[in-house]
C-alpha cells in the first residue's frame, strides 16, 4: 500500500510562493497519475492540479498561471510550486492519485495566505 506524507504549507503574505512536496513509499509511484487536492474550511476537497505518468499537466482555472505541478518519479515525489499566492489558496492541501483518489489520504499541509 503506498503511503503519502505530504510537506511545504506555511504561513506566507499574498503574492508570496510556497513548494509543496508528496513522498510516496510503498508502491510503483511511477505508474500512478497524481493531483493536487484542496480543502478550505467548511468546503469540500477539489482536484486543483494533475501530472499524469507521462508528465502532462491539468490545472484548474482558479490556479492556472499560478500553480506549476511536477514529479520525479526517482524520489517517488510530486511537487506543487505555487506563485502569486491569493488568500482564497488558503486551504490544506493533499496530493492522492487522479481520476479518483485510490490511496489512502496523507494528513496534508496546511498552506494559509494571509497579510
């Protein structure tokens, strides 16, 4: 079973950059087709960014621009840059695979944008 622990959030000021990082242990990483979840307070957990093995992207328009994600299937990690930070990005973050979350949920990092 693969295991993900995901690392990167903290407190940065709007237009501030964060890089979020998702370790993978246990599996064949590299087959898998990875995301980027979201969850803010009270809403529900949405899919903001998608690498598949091949190494192509998908973005959501809210992030797109802004957000860069990528992988290295060698580390078993998958990262999200993330630029030009806004208060609604706000959120916990998690990466699990796409379409569908297959793997059980790491505990996410919290990423919180605030002045």
């Amino acid at each position: 079973q693969v295991q993900l622990v995901e690392s990167g959030g903290g407190l940065v000021q709007p237009g501030g950059s964060l890089r979020l990082s998702c370790a993978a242990s246990g599996g064949i990483f590299s087959i898998y087709a990875m995301g980027w979840y979201r969850q803010a307070p009270g809403k529900q957990r949405d899919l903001v960014a998608g690498i598949t093995s091949g190494n192509r992207t998908r973005y959501v328009d809210a992030v797109k621009g802004r957000f860069t994600i990528s992988r290295d299937n060698a580390k078993n990690t998958v990262y999200l840059q993330m630029n030009s930070l806004k208060p609604e990005d706000t959120a916990v973050y998690y990466c699990n695979t796409i379409p569908g979350a297959l793997l059980s949920w790491g505990q996410g990092t919290q990423v919180t944008v605030s002045s």
